[in-house]
C-alpha cells in the first residue's frame, strides 16, 4: 500500500471540519420543544403541526441524517436529492439520486415530489431546506415553455466556455421554478428554515445553490449580458433565448426580489464554509511540522493563470527559507475546454503547476475538490511535485500537448500506469463540499 502523503493528511482534516451532519450539529440545537440557531433565531416547535424536510445537494444526505436525530418523532415528511454516489441511510427522510454538474430526469423528478410536498404547507407547516454544492443541478424544475434538454444544453455550453458560478447560476435563476427564491414562494405561507454549507467565494446567499430560498437581486438583462460576454446568445437552445427576450421586454415576471412578502417567513444561516475547511488544514500543516500560511480564499479565474500564481509564490518560498513549509489555497477556477480530453480544474491546475515548479524537487502540491470529485471523472485532483514534468517528459509524455487539450486526466492516468505512482487523487465522495482546497508543500532545504 503506497505511503499516505503529509497533503492526503491534510485534506482530510479540511474534510472533517466541513462534514454536512457536524456543520448542522454545531449550527442547531434543539432545548425541548425549541429549535436554536447559533445567530440566535429560536422556532417554537409547537406552533407547528407538520415538519418537513426538503433539500439538495452533494451533502445533503449526511445533513439529512443529523436532520432527522434533530427533529426526532416531530419530523412529518422529507425528500432530499443528492448526485449519483453521494447516497446515505435515512429513517424517515425520502432520499433521490441525480446527475450533477448538468441536470437530468432524475433531479426534476425528485424536484417535482418536493414541490408536490411544499403545495401541502400551511402556516401551521415548518419546513427545514438543507442545501450543500451542487444542489444547482440537482433541485431542477424548468420555467414554463422550457424543457429539461434546453437547461442542459445552457448548462453545458456554460461549463464548457469557462463561465464561474456566479454567472451559471444567474443564468440558471431565470430558467428556473426553483432557483432565484421561487421554491420559498412555492412553500408560501409555511416557516422556512433554510441551512447551506458553501460552496461559494464570501457565500452570498443569492449564489449558493442559485439562492433557491432567498431574495434574488439579478434580473434577465444580467442573464442575458452573461451570453453575450461568452458569445452564446446565438448558441443556446432557442426556446431559452426567446425566453430571455420575453424577459428582457417585461413579459414574464422577475424573479422574486429583496422585500417580496412571500419571503418574510424565510430565514436562512451559512453553517459551514472554505474558510472553516482551511483553518482546519493550517491546524493539521502546523502540527505535522510544517510552518503554514493561508495564502487565499478566494482563489478563482483561468486554473492556468492561478497555477501561475500559486508557483510564483512557491519559487519565491522555496528560495528565501530552508524550513518546511505550507501554503494552503481554496476557491474555484474554471477551465475553457478545448478539444476533447477529459479531465477537471483540479487536474488541469495540478499539471498547470508542475510545469512552473519543474526542477525544484522540494515543492509539491495537492490539487482536489473538497467533495471527492473533479469534473466528469473519478479522481478529486492530482499530486505533482518538481520531478513531475521531467519523469513525463522521460516517458514521451507532452504535458504541454495534454493541457492543451484540456485533457489532463488521461496525462495522470497514463503517467500513473507507466511509473506505478499515484499521482491521481481517489478519496471517494466526501459527503461535503466546500468548493477546492490547494496544498502546496515545501521540504525542508539543506
């Protein structure tokens, strides 16, 4: 069995301090017949005559189940949906498994049952929405003369031409019967709890999980301009460019903005974040011998340029100290796919970084996503080191030629099944997700 890495280590640490059913312990706690929120909000539980439960999320089972020890016989009905894998065992909460990061019948099914339980509520009705990353995709209910391929369509030629998440899910808010507060309209007149854990730079609630449960200050211009600053207003699906000009003509309704008084029983509390993953890593770096900076939390752009970054801080470490060092990094980059290769910003960004530190055999680093996966593969990231590049090279292997292509998966499994290294990073889903976590090491010198 290959050695475990000091970065492995402290991944998981990261991990741990982010756990969904952790986050909603620490977060909410229940005094008899009383729920407590750590910002203060109490609920009276017997104002309420049913308790449901509704949510979405990579993480959203592992919350349901601290959901249900919660909530206990109070607990009336729930369905949560979470991506293929990422399943849990629940007593009494329904559970649904769906595609991510581009939707399918699955997740509008599931969506449909939960909007079919929120048509019940009442003002007599509480009902807790547990959201986690990736319940954009997986909570999915078209708009009206909209259709399931025409999100996925949209979905995928943003994805594919680098757009970040705050431009996909603005995107998707106007697409959607969910998304931008329309499900907190949908469980009108009920209490609305809502619990997020963020997968999203400074959290704003309107971007998480396309802020299904809050207020949504965008509107279809922005959508629109968003199209056009990638070139895809002529590349969607018709249907959802007619919509967006219906839009932009004030012929169908915004979605719900700040003061909408469907909203004011809705209240919504970040329970875990980056920045909690991160300081959690610092504790775990220091304590295996390592003197340990956050660099950033808001890591974000093109996974080259940031690749750039990250090893221009490295290099300029690597030669002012001879101690062991880490430097710790988290955010979101996006790629813009180029060919046909397959791989993930994660893997993208970890060889991006190689070929910077190539020749300087102290620095390495771990590049993963914080939920167990790293685009439409199985590995989270990738480990280099500044022997990478030559080792590949060695073998005939082109890294220039695979980032290229976009195509960096294949770069790590071929090196992999060439030298028997490990360089691909597989620890399974998480059960959490809290956006990617950069660990760069640097060992000590002589």
């Amino acid at each position: 069995m290959p050695k475990v890495r000091p970065h492995e280590t402290i991944f998981r640490a990261a991990i741990a301090a982010v756990a969904p059913g952790a986050a909603l312990r620490r977060a909410v706690r229940r005094d008899a017949d009383r729920l407590l929120l750590n910002d203060g909000t109490s609920y009276a539980l017997e104002r309420f005559e049913r308790l449901l439960v509704v949510g979405a999320g990579k993480g959203a089972a592992t919350m349901a189940q601290a959901a249900e020890d919660l909530l206990g016989d109070r607990l009336t009905a729930g369905l949560v949906v979470v991506k293929y894998g990422h399943a849990a065992p629940l007593r009494t909460i329904e559970l649904a498994e769906a595609a991510h990061p581009v939707p399918d019948a699955a997740g509008l099914a599931a969506t449909a049952r939960i909007l079919q339980l929120l048509e019940e509520a009442d003002e007599r009705t509480l009902v807790l929405c547990l959201l986690t990353g990736g319940a954009s995709a997986l909570l999915e209910h078209p708009l009206p003369g909209l259709t399931l391929a025409d999100i996925q369509e949209t979905t995928a030629l943003l994805l594919a031409a680098g757009a970040d998440v705050r431009e996909l899910n603005t995107v998707r808010k106007h697409l959607s019967a969910v998304k931008g507060g329309r499900l907190a309209v949908a469980a009108h007149p009920a209490t609305l709890l809502t619990l997020v854990l963020s997968d999203v730079i400074g959290d704003p609630l309107e971007v998480i999980a396309s802020g299904p449960t809050v207020a949504d200050p965008s509107t279809h211009a922005e959508a629109w301009s968003i199209l056009e600053r990638h070139g895809l207003q002529a590349r969607v699906p018709s249907r959802v460019a007619a919509h967006l000009r219906r839009g932009l003509r004030g012929e169908i309704p915004e979605s719900p903005k700040p003061g909408d008084p469907r909203l004011a029983r809705s209240h919504t509390a970040v329970i875990g974040n980056l920045h909690e993953a991160l300081i959690a890593a610092q504790a775990t770096a220091q304590r295996l011998g390592y003197r340990s900076t956050l660099l950033t939390e808001t890591l974000q752009g093109d996974a080259v340029a940031a690749a750039h970054h990250l090893a221009h801080i490295a290099l300029n470490e690597e030669r002012s100290t001879k101690e062991r060092r880490c430097l710790l990094a988290g955010g979101e980059t996006t790629v813009q796919v180029l060919g046909n290769g397959k791989g993930g910003r994660n893997q993208h960004l970890a060889l991006a970084f190689a070929r910077e530190v190539s020749g300087h055999p102290r620095i390495s680093l771990l590049a993963a996503g914080t939920d167990g996966t790293d685009g439409p593969t199985d590995a989270a990231g990738a480990y280099v080191d500044g022997d990478t590049i030559a080792r590949a090279r060695a073998l005939g292997l082109d890294p220039d030629d695979f980032l290229a292509r976009c195509d960096s998966y294949t770069f790590f499994a071929t090196f992999d099944a060439l030298t028997g290294d490990c360089s691909h990073f597989r620890p399974g889903p998480t059960g959490t997700n809290v956006m990617d976590i950069d660990i760069i090491l640097i060992e000590a010198g002589k």
